[in-house]
C-alpha cells in the first residue's frame, strides 16, 4: 500500500498558490511540491492528487490518498465527477483538472480519507508546509489551465 498525504494552498485564492504532497512505500519517503503564479486552492488541492499519482512508477498500485479538502475527495468518493464527464464537465470548475485526474485514476486502486487540516496529522501539516513554501517561493509557474469565471 502507498500512502499519500496531499495539501494545495493559495494566497488569496486566487492568488499565488502551490502544493505539497508526500509518497510513503515501506521505508521510502518522497517529498514534491511546487508554486504557481495565480491560481486557487482548489485547483491547487486537485493538482497535487493529480501529480502524486502520475509520479508513482508501477501501475495498478493500492494507494491510499490523505486530503483535507472536501472538494476532492467527495467528488471521487461520491463519484459526483463520473457524472461530470458523461456531461462534458458543463458548468463546472477545473475541468481541465479533472480530466486529467480521469486518466490518471484508472491506472491504480485508489481510495480516499478525509483528514481534517490543520489538525493533529504530522504527514498533512507538512504537505501544507510544503505548498505555502511553494506559492511564496521564486520558482512560480503559470496555471495555464486556470480562467477566471
């Protein structure tokens, strides 16, 4: 089982934004995170999901994912986003986002737990650690993906 603990942040939302996330397999641990010029916490929250599952190296693996943000996890858990798709994503935020997240899912067994942030959890603490770093850090990239409404 690999356990990943992911956390997006934004100043000001939208504002500069970033996440954090760590990969835990047995005794390996690894630590990504990266910040952004504009952006928001959803879509932050939703990108480190994202990226923490396109870094893992074999398929079909047994994940498990800690995210305190209720935005993405009830919508997979809830499967609220399967809905999405088959309607185009009509008037719905990120979907760029969630498309993404869609080809990456299928390629590994992966389950969800709500954490709640800021909280008594070491391992989500640090990805919130990691994500500020990034959005007040000096290697900002551009959310291409990002429009506002």
């Amino acid at each position: 089982m690999i356990h990943i603990y992911t956390d997006g942040s934004s100043r000001g939302n939208p504002g500069p934004g970033g996440y954090g996330i760590i990969l835990i397999s047995g005794v390996h641990r690894k630590e990504i995170s990266q910040g952004y010029k504009y952006t928001t916490n959803n879509r932050m929250e939703l990108l480190s999901v994202i990226v923490a599952l396109e870094s893992l190296k074999k398929e079909n693996s047994d994940v498990l994912i800690y995210s305190d943000s209720k935005y993405v996890v009830d919508s997979v858990e809830k499967k609220w986003v399967f809905g999405w798709a088959k309607k185009g994503f009509k008037d719905k935020k990120n979907p760029d986002l969630w498309q993404r997240f869609l080809r990456i899912y299928p390629k590994h067994k992966v389950k969800f737990k709500w954490v709640k942030g800021h909280a008594d959890n070491p391992e989500n603490n640090r990805c919130d650690e990691l994500a500020v770093e990034a959005a007040l850090g000096g290697n900002l990239l551009s959310d291409s993906g990002y429009k506002e409404d």
